[in-house]
C-alpha cells in the first residue's frame, strides 16, 4: 500500500513537471516569435540611421548634438537667470532639428539667443521666455521642430533658463540635436 502511495505521489509529481514543462516550452516559443519579429524589424530598417546628403549638394552633413548643461536653477517665480553658451564650430554649420532636455521637473523657461547680439528666437511680451514643455515637448508628446534652423560656423548659441515654479530645479540640460554640414 505504501508503494502504490509513493508511485501516486510520483506521478502526480512527474505531471506537474510535465506540465511546468509544457508551459515554459510555450513561453520560450512566444519570446522566439517576439525575437523574429524584432529581428525582422532591424532588417527592414537598415541604413536608415545612416544620412543621406541633400540633393545636388556638395557638402558632407553628419548627426551633431549640443548639451548645454545647466546645472541647478535657484528656486524662485522666476528665479535667477542662467545662461549657457556654446559656439558652433568652425568646420561648418549647424542646422537645429530638435530640442530634448532633462531635469528633475519641468518647471522653467529658456530662451535662446543667437550670435553676440541680443535677437533671440522667440518674440513674446515676455521678453522671450518659452516654457521648457513648450519648445521640447514631453516623452509622451516629444516636440519636433518642422523644418531646420541654420546657425552659421562660429557663431555662439546663448541659453538661458529661469525656474518659475518656486522650488528649484537641479540637473538640468538642455540639447540641440541636428545635422552638422560641413564647408
């Protein structure tokens, strides 16, 4: 009587295994699918990272990304003005595509100004202060700006960031991304 119970017991045991088994087996199916379809997806979208110069255009152009790292914005409505300046280099121009940034709330504003003198890129009764979400969107609604701005070699790129929501703002960087076309 206690072998057949033992023999019961183990086969319950071995059913259990099997089908602990079957389970795992459909899983490792579903996770192949999952990487052939994937893999699928990485096929159809070679080359597209790559950059295709302008038409008739005898330059060379390349992906370029400038971060101008803020830091920490004094709490305040508005807090004190930080401005960070970044010069486009020599070896050609930049042509903005988009803005992203991080930190550790979106509660400020930037505005941008462009070469040495006071023209910045936006025209407000403000004085020209854009609220962050404003010109680099969200991760759930990111921003892109349609069509390109040129900021020539040499030329200086000024941010400047204020906090408006009181407590403060740290680890804050804002980045230009667009296409570098070389002279």
């Amino acid at each position: 009587m206690a072998e057949e119970t033992q023999k019961g017991e183990t086969l319950k045991a071995l059913q259990g295994m099997s089908e602990a088994i079957g389970v795992q087996t459909r899983m490792l199916g579903q996770l192949l699918n999952s990487l052939n379809g994937l893999f699928g997806i990485q096929q159809s979208q070679a080359g597209m990272g790559q950059l295709v110069p302008s038409p008739g255009v005898e330059v060379t152009e390349d992906w370029l990304v400038l971060p101008f790292d803020v830091g920490t914005l004094a709490g305040g409505t508005p807090g004190a003005i930080v401005p960070i300046s970044l010069t486009i280099g020599k070896s050609g121009h930049f042509d903005l595509v988009k803005i992203t940034h991080t930190a550790t709330n979106n509660n400020f504003q930037i505005r941008i100004l462009s070469g040495d003198s006071d023209k910045y890129l936006s025209q407000n009764p403000t004085g020209g202060w854009v609220h962050i979400l404003s010109l680099s969107g969200s991760a759930q609604l990111p921003y892109m700006i349609l069509g390109k701005r040129r900021f020539v070699a040499n030329e200086s790129v000024t941010i400047e960031a204020r906090d408006i929501g009181g407590a403060g703002n740290t680890n804050v960087q804002v980045v230009m991304h667009g296409i570098r076309v070389y002279l």
